[in-house]
C-alpha cells in the first residue's frame, strides 16, 4: 500500500509501534513490522481476503496478523 505524503497510522487493535514505511523504486510504502503491505488486486473492497494464499509471479499472498506474521494458508 503507497504511504503518499504522511506516516500510516493504527485502527482499533493495531500496533502503532508496529507500523512504518519503506522506500522502493521511488515510492514510500506502508509496513507492519517491517513487512511491506500490499492490497490484492482481485479484493474489490474492505474485508476482502481472496488473495490469501495465491500464489502468482510475485509470490504467495498472506494476511497479516496483529503480531505481524503471516496468517496460515486456507
């Protein structure tokens, strides 16, 4: 998920000491501890979770917990 211009911040549950950015390829992307977040293409909205467990060119996609693991396949 792009940062844009300001520091991500945690919803109810979240970490804030968890949460951060990185640079890659010119862009300022969020992370939960230390890890890149990405939204999946094909979850069309909140509380989509399709994409866990596919696998693409890109790798395996995976929820996150709260620890900041990764969740289990289904």
């Amino acid at each position: 998920m792009l940062a844009h211009d300001s520091q991500p911040s945690a919803g109810q549950g979240v970490e804030q000491a968890r949460i951060g950015t990185l640079e890659r390829d010119g862009r300022s992307y969020a992370t939960y501890g230390g890890q890149p977040l990405y939204r999946y293409s094909g979850d069309a909205g909140a509380g989509r979770t399709a994409g866990h467990g596919v696998v693409d060119q890109w790798g395996r996609w995976s929820l996150v917990g709260l620890d900041g693991a990764a969740q289990p396949g289904r």
